[in-house]
C-alpha cells in the first residue's frame, strides 16, 4: 500500500493527524525507526529538493525518504537532560495509533521557494538561448544549473535573470497536472523529454501556450510564481562544454542582499563614501597606498645602506676595541647590533651585502631584530657555522630556527629569552 502524499494535494498543508501503518527499526543511531504512515504532509527527498523535517510527536524526524510509492519517517529514540540525569526516551510506536505530524514550514517554503526558481531560471534560459538544464545542485548556499551551452556571457545571463525576475513579480500561477501516462502530457510544451512512463506529474510556471517553464517534476511548488520573490545570479562558469550558473532565489537571495548591503554601508563608512563613489575611493585609496609602499621601500633602503655603511666604518675602526653609542663592538670575532624597527628578512638583506664585501672577514654578525624577537647570525669567512650555532643552542632559550653555515635566524618567545641567547653567543664567540 503506498502513502497518499498530502502535499500533492495541498502544499500549505503543516500538519496532520494520521495512523502508522508499519514501524521498522529500534531507534539506535544505527537502526532508527522507520515510521510508515496511512498519509504524510513530509515530502521525501525527490528532483534535487531536500526532504522535510519536522516532528511526529514531537519527536525530531531525521530523514523522509520514498521507496516504491511508500513513505519512511525516519526517527531515534532522543535523549533530554545532561550528564547523569540523562533520560532515554524511548517512544512506543504501534501500529494502528494515530499520530500527529507537524511540518518544519519555514524550511519546506525556503526549498519551494528556491526549487520553483530554479524553474523559472531554467525555463527562461530554455525559451531565450534553447539551453537545457542538464544538472541542478541545492547547496546549502547556492543552487547551481549546468545550461548546455557554452560560453553564455554575463550580458545574457543579465538579460535572462531580469526576465526571470519579471516572471515572478507576474505572480503567475503554478500549477501541476497528474498524468496516467505520457501520450497526453507529451501535448505540453515540455522543456525536457520524458523519462518516465506512467505517473507523470508535470509542472508549468504560467500559461501553457507561453510558460516561464512547463517539465516533469516531482517536487513541491508554490501556487505562484510571486513566492519566489527574488533571483540572483551569482556567476558563471565555464563546465564540461556547458555553462554553470550559480544564482540564489527566495529568502537566501533576501539574506544575501542584507548581508551584502552590511558590507556596503560599512564601506561606505570606511572611505566616506557612498555606493555610486565608493570603488572611486577605493582605487584612490589603492594609488595612495601604492605610493606609500614605494617611499616606504625607498626609506628602507637607505636605512639599510646606512646600517651596512656604519657596520663596515666600525670595521675600519675596529683594530682597536671601540664603544660608541648604541654599538657594541668586539673585534675582531664579534659585532652585535640592534635594531627596532628592521623586521628578520630586512636584517637577513643587510648580512647578505655585508658578507658579499668582504669574503675574508673572519667576524661572526650578530643582528639583533626587537620587532620580530629574533637574532640573526652571518658569517662570511665560513670559518664559524651559523646553522650549527643556532641549531645546538637557540633552544635552551625555547628559541627556533636554523639555516646554513654562512647565515642562520632564530626565532625566541620573549625579549628575555633572546638577550639570554645574545649572552651566551658573547661568551662564547668575543
Ligand atoms: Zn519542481
């Protein structure tokens, strides 16, 4: 015995009261309960649209799902309260017991109201370019079609999403129209040909002698096209020879726009803009920030000329032990300088030149980062290796890093940690 579908015969139907048939099952996770009904308002899984949920008996159904005309609600046995005052509840399903069903609403219309635009978008595109929609995804974000031809552009696709949306405000009526078999719905101006035999409900958005979409559909729809109340195509993709479109319709094409327009309005604020000026300002503000970058690049580069001058003037001066403000000099093993504002890479750019100038100094460059908490190590002369050092002893200071003979980095948690490092490198090597 199959299941009369209630919302075949009334899709704003959200609740009924009817009587279990079967009960398959022990409502473990593994083997839940299997409810079959006399009559049911939950629609299976079916054409690319979700199943309903909802609760029978107030107890969450987990699935809905068809087999040979027969409807399975699927549900576990649930469990109320924490830790040790957990109950298990195990509800006695009878055969024969009526039932009361109700019908998660606002997701069964969130899915008609995607599911009959994704209709609509699909009709048009057939009707405006003869494109067939080979493939339809509902994704928890977006729906996507695959349309059978390629390289639609983005004036098309705009051309065919105001029609659609034209479509809608129309508010035309959707109907749907039972067949025993297909010599009488084959008269209909299908979109796709039939593939079925018998039981054949077709679905048409508007008249019949010029449909927004008139195909064989199993789904739930709206009366009206006007409940869809909003399509957006998001972009488009080449796929498979076919082009992909992604849109949104329905209450996620609203919320899309919302959080859109937070993102404007924040913008806006942000540049002192508004929505007409707003990548004005932006790319502006790109220039500025380009030209910033350049002088900050330039600035840098005579900081680090500079940093590389002061270490090779202290060389020359360095025969002899030398202190001079801020440098600490320890010829001829040793030379140790700090600095705040250079980052790793930009001191790593200074050992280079300075190792390159001079292949026989023996000194072993100890650049000291405050910014970046991290030391770096350079020899040119090879006769110290830098990756030794650090490898061996950065972490006795909770330090990390490496790197090869002629330069190595390490990284340190703290301030404190590092100067311990920097002492020990003083004892060790001055
Ligand atoms: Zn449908």
């Amino acid at each position: 015995m199959t299941t009369r579908k209630l919302f075949q015969e009334d899709v704003y139907k959200k609740e009924c009261t009817c009587t279990i048939i079967d009960v398959l099952g022990t409502g473990t996770p593994e083997d839940p309960f299997l409810l079959v009904l006399d009559e049911t308002v939950f629609f299976p899984e079916g054409g690319g649209q979700p199943c309903d949920l909802g609760t029978i008996e107030n107890i969450p159904l987990i699935d809905v799902f068809e087999k040979e005309g027969v409807v399975y609600h699927c549900l576990q046995s649930f469990q109320i309260g924490v830790t040790t005052d957990t109950i298990l509840h195990t509800k006695d399903w009878k055969t024969g017991d009526k039932v009361h069903c109700r019908l998660d609403w606002e997701r069964r219309f969130e899915h008609m109201q995607r599911h009959c635009g994704e209709h609509i978008l699909s009709g048009i595109f057939f009707r405006e370019c003869g494109g067939v929609n080979r493939g339809f995804h509902m994704g928890s974000d977006y729906m996507t079609i695959d349309i059978d031809v390629q390289g639609i552009t983005r004036e098309d696709a705009q051309r065919i999403e105001l029609l659609a949306n034209e479509a809608i405000w129309a508010d035309l009526p959707v109907s749907v129209r039972y067949f025993e078999d297909r010599q009488e719905a084959e008269k209909l101006p299908l979109r796709k040909a039939l593939v079925i035999d018998e039981d054949i409900s077709i679905v048409c958005v508007g008249d019949e002698s010029n449909p927004a979409d008139c195909v064989a559909c199993c789904g739930t729809h709206p009366g009206t096209s006007g409940q869809v109340g909003l399509l957006k195509i998001l972009k488009l993709e080449n796929y498979k020879g076919m082009t992909r479109v992604y849109f949104k319709a329905g209450r996620e094409a609203f919320e899309d726009y919302r959080n859109k327009h937070d993102i404007l309005t924040e913008l806006n604020l942000k540049y002192s803009s508004d929505d007409n000026d707003l990548t004005d300002k932006i790319r502006t503000q790109d220039e500025k920030n380009k030209e910033a970058r350049q002088e900050l690049y330039l600035m840098k580069n005579i900081l680090k000329n500079k940093a590389v001058a002061d270490i090779l003037n202290a060389y020359e001066a360095s025969m002899a032990v030398t202190e001079s403000e801020g440098i600490s000099v320890t010829e001829p093993m040793l030379l140790i300088r700090e600095y705040s504002y250079f980052h790793a890479d930009d001191l790593i750019a200074i050992t280079k030149t300075l190792t390159e100038v001079n292949k026989k100094d023996t000194r072993l460059f100890v650049l000291i980062s405050t910014r970046d908490n991290t030391v770096i190590l350079a020899s040119s002369s090879g006769s110290l290796d830098c990756g030794k050092i650090v490898k061996d002893n950065a972490k006795v200071w909770r330090g990390k890093g490496g790197g090869s003979a002629g330069s190595a980095r390490a990284l340190f948690p703290s301030r404190d940690d590092l100067e311990c490092f920097v002492t020990f490198i003083k004892q060790a090597y001055c």
